[in-house]
C-alpha cells in the first residue's frame, strides 16, 4: 500500500471503478470476488483522513 503524500497515512486498497448502471455514470466501490485477476482494471486507493484518490492499472 502507498502513503498519502499529504497525510502521511496508509492508503485503503481494495476499490474499483464500476459503471452505475442506475444512474448511467461510475462509481467507486470495493471489489469483489472474481475481480481480482482481470487485465486493464482500475484500482483505486483512497486516503482514510483527506479522501484523496490515487487511481492506477494493472497490466
């Protein structure tokens, strides 16, 4: 896990951007089981204190 560069807190991994069917946008939420190994996801880290994101790819 990374630090919040503003912060200096340990981020909380374990998000994923979704589409939101219900309201035609994306979300961010945890991810779920089966999601783990997909090809060109988008994970997010957020900070606990300041709610900075950090978004990267898995490759």
């Amino acid at each position: 896990m990374n630090k919040c560069k503003k912060c200096n807190v340990e981020m909380e991994s374990g998000y994923t951007i979704v589409n939101d069917n219900i309201h035609g946008g994306l979300k961010i939420a945890r991810q779920q089981k089966g999601f783990d190994n997909l090809k060109n996801k988008i994970y997010v880290e957020i900070c606990p204190e300041c709610g900075k994101m950090e978004l990267f790819i898995s490759k």
